[in-house]
C-alpha cells in the first residue's frame, strides 16, 4: 500500500540555512532517506490538521510548528534512528472519513510494526487511534493524559464525548484504561464513579506529582497513549484554549513520554489539542517536541522482557493473610528484573482459552506494591487487576 497517496509532505523551506548536523533534521532527511520505505522504519510520525471536534479552534499547522522545534533538536544517543515523516494527513470534506483515513494508516503502520506518532487534531482522534487496533484482534489497555475525562455525551464537541464511544464500540477489545492528570473539580462525579466500577485507574495531578515512582507501572501496562495537551498547566503549555491554572508541569508530562516510549507494550502515542495561534513564543511546540524526543529516546532505550523464569529476574514470595503467616496458603508473587530493577506482580488468571483475547497474569508493578505485600496488605494493583480478570 502506497501510503504517500493520503499524505502531503511538510515544507522544508524554514530549514535553509541552518546546520542540521546531528539534529533531527538529518535524522528525517538525511539517514532517513526517501528511497527508503515507510515499511523498514521503526517509528512514524503523522500530522493531523484537523480541528472540527473540539472547542480548541485555530489547530491549524500544529504538526508543522512542532516540527520547526522538533527537527532542530539534537540527536540523542541512539546509534541508528529508523524514523519516517509520513506529512501531514490530508484530509477530506467528511470529517468521519478522515478518522477512516487516520485509522486505516496507523492500522496499516501497525501491521508492519511501525510505531505511528501522531501530532495535532482535537482529541476525538482518539477514537481513530484506538480502532487502528480493531482488526489486530487483541486487547487493549487505554493510556489516556488529560484533565477531564471525555464522557460527556451532552456537548456538541466531539472532543468531550468520545470516551463514550470507545466504551461502546462493538467488538469490544477494551481491556483497560488508565486516566492520568485528572483535575477532579473538571469531572462530574458520575464519570468518575464509573471508572470506578469497571476498575480502571484514575490518578490526579497530585499523586503524579507526590508520588511519581508510581507513574510508571501504569504507563507499562498500556498498549496505546493519547495525550491532550490541556493536561499541562497553561503557564507551561499556553498553546491551547482548555489548559488550565494546574496541571502537569513540562517535565512532569515528558517524565510519562520517557516512561511511555521505554514500554516495550506501547506501540502508538499521539499528541492532541495543540493550538498553535494561542503559542505566541512558541514555547508549546517547543515542549511537544521535547516530549517526542524523550519517547523516541525511551524507545531506542527499551529492554525486552524475557521469561519471568529465565536468570534474568529475582523471584519473591510472599506470604499473605497476615504479617509474617508463612502458613498461608496463598503467596504473592513477585519479579523483579536485574537489568532494569523494574518489579512486576502476578495475578491468578481464569482459563481464556474459549476466547482470543488473553492478558498475561502478570503485570507492572513498583516497589512499593512488594512493601505493602510484606506488610500484610493487598495492593490495589492487585485488587484492581483481580477484578477485570474475574
């Protein structure tokens, strides 16, 4: 499939002149050459002008004005980066069309283990993004940055309501969401109270910001990420009409991309919302770029994940049912890796051979899920994960 056909390439012309020696601009237009296929990359980066379901007018251009940031940037420590600019989307008079469009080149990407990162468009992309992995028969775990939670089937902004059609869509392949940087005052508390009862996460800008060790399990359990750049404070992040007095800082949000591309699972991201009109210094573009170079970094730095069996991990045991009851009959089970220290938890699983969609009973965890075990008491983690299995 010649994917060339459903794009239109960024202009270069802003870039005469200057030395692109070691910067993302050789990666992209000099390692990366044209006679080499969008098939034998490792990561894709796709731009989206549209702007037709949000409130967050003026989403214009976003994808090229991350760009003047980002192909300045240096390259990192990589020894080869196999990366594509695919252009910008282009798009179509039917705005459902262009979510077809959106979805069937991600699926297409996918389908050759191409990693699509895609940025600009109201946050409704989503919606495409997630049903790229509909033919991929598989289940999927949601990773989701924002301060709201899209459940809002009243509005006339698609942007707001779309999680109610990811929750609706049949088949059904949704495993999981996990919702970071939630700003509880901007949701109403029956969305919240749902989350709850289908055991997803939720977890607010201040448990990111007091707990950040914490993050990363939860981003290593996701399949996908969507970011809408409201999530971040305005004063970091002005370039969009939604953001808020609080919210991520800079770093915080490129801490989760570091963490989002470094997760072997993760195989699409895309950056939403970006309101280039509302960037006067250019300071959001600026922040987007970072937090695509610190993905990419995380990628090219990922570890695979061998057999929890294998030398590579430390087993541990413990006895649960009370502090020190090692006549208990149930044990919790943990791993950790001796080359990453990151930890993992293992959760009994029901027999799901009648059916294709399977997850593996052991998930991501951190250290202090194995403190709280050692104390006598069941991590939510744990908890949670117990629930959607049974």
């Amino acid at each position: 499939m010649n994917l060339e056909l459903f794009f239109n390439k960024p202009s270069l012309s802003n870039f005469d002149g200057q030395n692109h020696k070691n910067t993302w601009f050789e990666i992209l237009t000099g390692d990366f050459s044209a006679d080499i296929s969008w098939q034998d990359a490792e990561i894709a980066i796709i731009g989206v002008d549209d702007k037709n379901g949000s409130e967050n007018k003026s989403m214009l251009n976003a994808a090229d004005a991350v760009r003047q940031k980002l192909y300045r940037l240096q390259k990192g420590r990589a020894h080869k980066y196999n990366i594509v600019d695919l252009g910008n989307l282009r798009l179509t008079e039917d705005e459902s069309q262009t979510k077809k469009r959106l979805s069937e080149v991600c699926y297409r990407l996918l389908q050759k283990n191409v990693l699509p990162i895609i940025i600009g468009g109201s946050h409704d992309l989503t919606l495409a993004q997630y049903e790229a992995y509909k033919p991929l028969d598989k289940m999927l775990s949601l990773l989701c940055v924002d301060a709201k939670i899209d459940l809002d089937t009243t509005s006339t902004s698609l942007a707001d309501s779309f999680m109610d059609k990811i929750l609706k869509l049949q088949p059904n392949y949704l495993f999981n969401i996990t919702h970071l940087a939630s700003q509880e005052y901007l949701i109403p508390l029956d969305f919240i109270k749902l989350y709850q009862k289908l055991n997803f996460d939720i977890v607010g800008v201040g448990k990111i910001r007091d707990k950040p060790e914490e993050v990363e399990p939860l981003v290593r359990t996701a399949d996908l990420l969507s970011f809408d750049l409201s999530a971040i404070r305005a004063a970091d992040a002005a370039g969009n009409k939604l953001a808020q007095p609080f919210g991520l800082s800079a770093e915080e949000a490129t801490r989760i991309c570091w963490y989002a591309g470094n997760n072997v699972q993760m195989t699409s991201i895309g950056f939403y919302e970006y309101n280039p009109d509302l960037d006067l210094y250019g300071h959001t573009a600026s922040i987007i770029s970072t937090m695509i170079w610190y993905f990419v970094e995380g990628f090219y730095n990922r570890q695979a994940e061998y057999d929890f069996g294998s030398p590579f991990y430390i087993k541990y045991l413990v006895p649960m049912g009370g502090k020190g009851n090692i006549d208990t009959d149930f044990m919790m089970v943990f791993y950790k890796s001796k080359l990453t220290d990151k930890w993992w938890l293992e959760v009994p699983a029901p027999d799901l051979d009648e059916t294709p969609y399977q997850r593996p009973s052991i998930i991501p965890c951190s250290y202090n899920d194995y403190q709280q075990a050692n104390r006598g008491e069941m991590p939510e983690r744990w908890i949670k994960m117990y629930n959607r299995l049974f």
